[in-house]
C-alpha cells in the first residue's frame, strides 16, 4: 500500500483505496482515506498498481510493504 501524512493523526499511515486523480493544477496524485482516522489523505505523483512505484519529479521510488 502507499504510505502518505495523515494531519489527524500527525504521522504517515497507510492509505486505504489509493486512487489516481489529476489535481486543478493538472498535476497527478493518489488519494484515499487514512487506515486509523478515515479522514481523506493526498501523496502527490503517480501510483503504478502494477508495479507498487510512486512516479515523481525525483523518479520512481519503490514500494516495499
């Protein structure tokens, strides 16, 4: 699964039905729901479902969990 910064919690957890979306500024990120508090938490980049990669400016940086 894709870890992101939950602000309810104030630490990273695990996201809960990562999803691709394009922002306004029509730049990529996953959104889903915090594993603890349900609230709604975002990770900028691409989300390969495939091959668990989160693709960024710095490249893809894989996922090991």
């Amino acid at each position: 699964m894709v870890q992101a910064f939950c602000v309810k919690c104030r630490t990273k957890r695990e996201m809960k039905n990562p999803k691709q979306v394009v922002l306004k500024n029509n730049r990529p990120a996953v959104k889903g729901t915090c594993s603890v508090c349900e609230s709604t938490v975002y990770r900028m980049g691409r989300y390969s479902k495939k091959k668990k990669t989160l693709k960024g400016k710095l490249g893809s940086l894989k996922l090991f969990f």
